[in-house]
C-alpha cells in the first residue's frame, strides 16, 4: 500500500474573522482562566438540537466552530436591517435595527394574520396593531443634533423634524395594506392614536436590542392578544424595537416637491413580528460538546438528559450515529474542523480551524467493520460509485478518505449502547486518489 502523501488545505482569498482560541480554556491562558469556563445550555425541539442563547450562540460558534445559524449561512449573524439603510443612515449611533417602511408593513401584515389564525376579529386586529406599533419617541430624541438616534431624523440635515401635537409623531402611514384583510395602520384609524392624542409619546428604552424583552422597557398592553403571544416568548433573541425609515409629512407649502420625495427620518416602532434566529448543532457536535468537552448541558422538556440517555436517544434518531459520531470524535481531537459533507455526497468534510479561514481538505466516508474489514457495510460501493465519487471530490479540490472504525471481535452490541465503548475503537484512514495514465506518462518521461 503506498503511503498518502499530505497536501496542504488551501487557504481562501478574503478571511473577514479573526482565529480565536477552541473550547473549552483559551490556549496559552494560567489556570485562573478555569473560572472562565461555563455550561452552555441546549434543547430538544423535533429531533434537533437548538441553543437559543445568543451568547451561547457567539461562544459555541466563535470558538471551535460548533453548529450552524438557522437563518444564516454558517455564523448566526443574521440580521432585519437593511444593509443599504444602514449605510445610509451609518451616523446614526444606534443599535437598532433599521428597516424600510414597506418591509415593516410587511411585517405587520404577519402579526395581523397571526392574529386572525388565532380567531381574533378585524377591530380587534386593527387595535392591538395600532396600540402595540405606536411611535415611540427616544429619550435624547429632541437634545440630539450630533446624528444620534431621535424621535425622527431627517436625512442630511441631522437635526430632528418638527413634532405634529404633542404625541411625538410627524406622519401617518399611508402605506397600502400587503395582508388580505384592510389595513391595521390605515390613516384614518391611525389618526386616532397619533394625530389628535394630546398624551405624550412613550418613551422607547434606551438599553441595547441584543437584551430587549416585553420585560425591558415598555410592555404591550396587558389585554393584547398578540401581547400574550410575545410574552410566552419574553426569553427570545431578536429585537423588539426598530427604526423605520418613512417619508417626511412636511406639505407643499413648506418643502417642494423634489425635495419632499428626497426627505426621509427615521421613526421608532415596536417590532410587531419578531424572527429568531438559533443555533443548530448536529447530533455529533453536540454529543462531542456534552461528552467530550463537558460544556454542555441538552434539555428535554425542562430536564437535563444524561450521557447515556444522549447516546441512545441520538441512536434512535439517527441509526448510525455511533459511526459517524466515532469518526468526529477521532478527527476533532486531532485539530480538524469537521463538518456535514451531504453536499459532496460523504459524511464528513474536514477543515482546518475553521470553514471561515481554509477550505476542506478532505471529504470523508465513515464505515465501521470488525478486525478483518468485513462486516454489513453502511454505504457498499460499486467500481463506478467510488470512481464517481473521486471524481466529485477531486473536482472540489478534496481528497477522498475512507476512515474505518475497527471495532474488537469480543464487542457485543450490549457493549454498544454506551459511549465506552468509544475506548476499544481503532481508526484507519485511506486516501482514495484516481490514476490518470497520461499524468503518470509524463512523470515517468521526466525520469
């Protein structure tokens, strides 16, 4: 058998992070770095394993690459503000999130229907809507003439507009409806709130969105449906409020009208219809994060699942996990990243330090066979499969690895059913490389 020869991963282009260091103590840190080291918590939810911190999220993520972001490509940073918004409006010192007005009403069209699928009749949609999305002025809105974040700031100017009344509004949304029913913020029964009312705006809290909960800041009104809604979920990431860029409401007389399509500000609004976004681990990385690393608790129903319980109960949902967990295990303990390789029809994809800095080096086929190689193989290969599969990997600049886990002849499947049985695993790796007989040609003529 001739010896594999080592390739170096490929490194991409434009690396946009920096490299910190894996779970669970930063390398090269004194012992009081231990204090440091926390149990990061994880549910069940449909056969997946979810972390809804958003710290948890930044840790796991962060150091060692663990997991993927629901709503993102791979590090959960998804985000509902515009990009082109926030460049627009990037003098503006705020956290929050800023959206433009037909997105928002987007967003009210959701809320509106969910309160219709909760059996809610369209006057009471249409007030829990308005009350619930009043504008809210911010604290330093009207002292503010640096660009930070007020009650409405109009762009280029960075000064805040005038107030209509004393409600701290300067329009009412015209905007068409985008849900089936009439609109929840039509200008004639958003008038009612924001137009005549001579009691003062509230007041939007001035904390970051990262914490902000019905319990931080103002709290819906206590006999809103779609308040009892949000606070089952008070405990959720996502921002409850947002910036809505919409037009001025200056009239002709005063501005215009060039200059009146040109004039937007920026109005703070309760988020009606918040999106989460979690963290979704792999039955691997979490088993690894619980068994391996010990910084990990996963919940079931408010209950903590032992190691054991894990192991069987990631077995019965995905029957060869024992395999695929094996070689994670044997791969992450040697420094690789590893990955689902599904895209290139193989187990695993193996990176070094991280999908962020290098591509994958390998695209890994997991079996596990007794100590002669034989046994009831997960995946047998034809000449053709296998020469077809060298190919895909080899045309994504990956190497093609069968790891073999060999388990003892004296292992029963009792033995199986708890993870020590990991300890009498052995591991053999093959690089599979396809023979090109004009490349060997050539090599041979250089001799």
């Amino acid at each position: 058998m001739a010896e594999a020869v080592f390739h170096a991963p490929k490194r991409k282009r434009r690396v946009y992070e920096s490299y910190e260091s894996p779970l669970p103590i930063p390398l090269g840190q004194d012992l009081g770095a231990q204090k440091e080291f926390r149990t990061f918590r994880a549910e069940m939810i449909d056969n997946h394993v979810i972390v809804r911190s958003p710290a948890d999220m930044e840790q796991l993520y962060g150091k060692g690459y663990f997991g993927k972001g629901t709503l993102s490509r791979s590090r959960p940073n998804f985000s509902v503000s515009d990009p082109k918004l926030a460049a627009k409006w990037k003098d503006v010192e705020t956290n929050m999130p800023i959206v433009t007005s037909e997105r928002y009403q987007r967003r009210l069209a959701w809320a509106a229907d969910l309160l219709r699928r909760q059996g809610q009749d369209e006057s009471t949609i249409r007030r829990v809507l308005e009350e619930y999305t009043r504008p809210l002025k911010h604290p330093n809105g009207e002292s503010d003439a640096e660009g930070q974040l007020g009650a409405g700031l109009v762009a280029g100017t960075g000064a805040p507009p005038r107030m209509d009344g004393a409600s701290g509004t300067t329009e009412e949304m015209g905007e068409p409806s985008l849900g089936s029913g009439p609109n929840p913020l039509a200008a004639a029964s958003f008038g009612e709130f924001t137009g005549e009312d001579s009691t003062p705006a509230p007041q939007a809290p001035s904390c970051a969105p990262d914490g902000l909960s019905p319990q931080c800041g103002l709290q819906p009104v206590a006999s809103s449906p779609l308040a009892s809604v949000l606070c089952t979920r008070e405990k959720e990431p996502g921002p409850e409020f947002m910036l809505v860029e919409e037009a001025s409401s200056r009239s002709e007389e005063e501005d215009p009208p060039e200059e009146l399509v040109q004039r937007k500000k920026l109005i703070c609004r309760r988020n009606p219809y918040r999106i989460f976004e979690y963290l979704q681990l792999s039955l691997e990385e979490a088993f690894f994060l619980v068994y391996a690393l010990g910084c990990l608790s996963v919940y079931y129903k408010e209950e903590p699942l032992t190691i054991v319980k894990l192991w069987q109960a990631f077995t019965a949902i995905q029957p060869t996990f024992r395999t695929t967990y094996g070689a994670y295990h044997y791969f992450r303990s040697k420094g690789w990243v590893p990955k689902a390789g599904l895209k290139y029809g193989t187990d695993l994809l193996l990176y070094r330090k991280g999908p962020p800095f290098y591509h994958a080096s390998y695209s890994v086929i997991v079996e596990l066979v007794n100590e002669c190689f034989t046994g009831p193989l997960r995946r047998p290969f034809t000449w053709r499969s296998l020469a077809t599969l060298s190919r895909v990997s080899g045309n994504v600049s990956k190497e093609l690895m069968l790891c073999y886990l060999i388990k003892p002849s004296t292992m029963t499947d009792e033995d199986m059913e708890s993870p020590e049985c990991l300890r009498r695993i052995k591991v053999q790796e093959v690089i599979v490389s396809r023979w090109v007989s004009s490349r060997e040609r050539s090599n041979q003529d250089e001799l």
